[in-house]
C-alpha cells in the first residue's frame, strides 16, 4: 500500500495536475495509477509546454496542418486525444469507485470567462466531442461562471469549478451545484451519477499574503494564510453539505462537491516542498498535485488527518491578519483577477505555440 492508497483510506484523492501524451504511451501514467493516483487535471498552460516542450505531438500537428485546420482547431484535436486516453486509463478506478474518482479535466477557453452563453456552448462541445463519462468540463468561479455551472449540472454535464480563492467566490458555486441538481430532481431525472469538484487555490494565497506581510515586517504569520483559508473553505463546504436542504438531494443519492486543493505545490522554498499536501487531508477532498510534488509526496510525504484538526487554528490565525489590516476578501478577489488574466495569456501562448510549431513541422 502506497501512501496514495492511505490518503484515499483516509477519504482524500490524489489527481495529477499534469498531462502529456508521452505520459501516457510510456505506460507512466498506468504506474501512477497502480500506486493509487485517482485523476487528472489539465490546463491551457500545461498543454503549451507539453506542446512546445515535446516532440510528442509533431506527427500530429504536422498531419492536422496539411488538412488545413486553425491553430485553435489543432489544439482542440490534439487535447481531446489526450484526455480521451486519459479518460480510459482511469475508467477503472471510475468502475472501481463507483464513479467518485477516475476523472480527466478539460477547460473551457479561459477568453469565455465572462460570457457565460459562450462557456456553456463550448462546454456542451467539448463534453459531446470527449465522449467519456469520467470527465470534467473546468469552468472558471467568475460572475459569468456560476449561471454556466448551475445549467450545466442541470444538464448532466460534470463540473470542475477553477480559480476558486475565497468563500465568497465559493458559495454562490456550491449553491449553483446544488440548484442545477434540484433542476434534474423535478424533472424526475437521476442525480446520482453527476459529479463536481471546487477547486480553491492555495499556494497563490500565502504569496500574495506574505508580501503584504513582508512590507508590513511581520515574517511570524508568513507561509499560514493559504491553509488557514482552505480550513475555512471546508467549514463553509461542511455547512452547506450539511443542510436541510442538501439532504434532501442526498436521500436521493445526490454527491456532494468535493473541495479540491489547486496550485499546490510550494513557491517558497523555505516552506516544506509537500506542507499544502500535507496539512490538507480531510475526508471527501481532492488534491490535485504536480509531478514534482506528487514525486516529493510519495518520497517524504507523511500522511495524516491534518484538515479538520487544525480548523480552531485557522480561525485564530485568520483573526490575526485582519487585526494586521490584511484583506483577505480583497487579495483573494484580485487573485481570481489576476488567475482569469494568466489563463488568458497562457491560452494565447498556447495558441501561437500550436501555430509555430506546425509550421516548423511542416517543413
């Protein structure tokens, strides 16, 4: 038993914040699984360096190119055969858990994140082309987003919810999930088999925070901000997954939104290279991981119900920055701004990395 295996025990899964076509023909990914991994994440900014960093995809971009298909085209071929291969590699766990895990993230183009009929088109799309039922369409927490989610799980389409920072971008999600499954339930449909997942970042937060810190001179509450927002987010998360009106979904078989730990790997290097894995293990949650830290997890990782146990603390230190004038609404509002912002640029650098590389190819 790996230590993988101990977390899912424990009630947490381990997703792979990473995906590349070499990962997957090499038998790699296969190994992962077999030591317990649960899913995969993808982004935009991931596909441009598994692209631009790879020969993996040159036979493909240069046969797609001769067709005379756009770069925004391209991509899409290229990462719908990535994550159906995914999809299949881990449609056992999917079996096995009773389609809890075994899930493969898509995003949505990251230049819909304000307009919520074009999230919803391409969601559709792009849910119908993957044609998998172990997958997630990733749709970004923005004012645009939520209506897009609650129709989309109306609709029985599973939902990754990105760039989740604060229990105020949170909670109008989680009740957008719960509202689209009231929708399927007065239809008479089932709404045991739909699947969502809230992903808050985490490391974002502790950098942002900790240069507010560092310019007020305090370096006693550096590196606390991130966890103790995530154990505030779970207190939110058990609340609502606790009412009334939650339970009436759930005698009728209804799954909850798992919060799952994005950005997870540390950017500090004075802090533990695993301390957002390590101080995150509750039950009925995801972590979704980079190779490196997943590859640190498993080498020094220890492995422990860490989540709950330390929410009294997480208050208290929370208290302490508000006392310091430190924001957290504030910094964590212009942290889904700025996220909205990178995503964007990361999916227009993928587009022109598609573009030149199939050019190259071509010749």
């Amino acid at each position: 038993m790996t230590k993988l295996h101990e977390l899912a025990n424990m009630g947490q899964a381990i997703w792979l914040d990473f995906i590349q076509r070499s990962l997957m023909d090499s038998g790699q990914l296969q190994a992962l699984i077999d030591q317990g991994l649960r899913g995969m994440t993808s982004n935009p900014s991931i596909f441009d360096k598994a692209i631009s960093k790879s020969g993996d995809y040159d036979r493909d971009l240069a046969k797609l190119a001769a067709e005379g298909k756009s770069p925004e085209a391209i991509y899409e071929a290229l990462a719908v055969e990535d994550i159906r291969h995914a999809a299949d590699l881990l449609r056992p766990v999917y079996d096995a858990t009773h389609a809890l895990d075994g899930y493969v993230s898509l995003e949505v183009s990251p230049l819909l994140a304000d307009d919520t009929q074009g999230t919803l088109a391409e969601a559709r799309h792009l849910h119908a082309l993957v044609n998998r039922p172990n997958i997630f369409i990733k749709v970004p927490a923005t004012p645009a987003g939520v209506p897009a989610i609650e129709a989309l799980i109306s609709e029985g389409i599973n939902v990754n919810v990105t760039l989740i920072f604060s229990i105020a971008q949170y909670e109008p999600i989680a009740n957008a999930y719960i509202s689209g499954l009231e929708q399927r339930a007065r239809r008479g449909e089932d709404i045991s088999q739909i699947a969502s997942v809230a992903s808050f970042f985490v490391s974002r937060v502790d950098t942002a925070v900790d240069k507010e810190l560092e310019r007020l001179g305090n370096r006693e509450l550096q590196g606390i901000a991130a966890i103790a927002n995530a154990r505030r987010a779970y207190a939110c998360y058990q609340q609502l997954f606790g009412s009334d009106r939650w339970q009436q979904l759930a005698a009728r078989g209804a799954r909850v939104q798992r919060p799952l730990w994005a950005s997870t790997s540390a950017k500090n290097p004075a802090y533990r290279d695993v301390v957002y894995v390590e101080e995150l293990v509750g039950p009925q949650t995801v972590n979704t991981v980079p190779m490196e830290t997943l590859e640190a997890f498993l080498d020094h990782g220890r492995v422990a119900a860490t989540l709950e146990a330390g929410m009294d603390e997480a208050a208290s230190q929370l208290q302490q920055l508000a006392h310091l004038g430190i924001d957290l609404d504030q910094i964590t509002a212009r942290l889904q701004a700025d996220g909205v912002d990178a995503f964007i640029k990361s999916f227009r650098s993928l587009i022109d990395t598609v573009a030149t590389k199939s050019r190259e190819v071509a010749k």
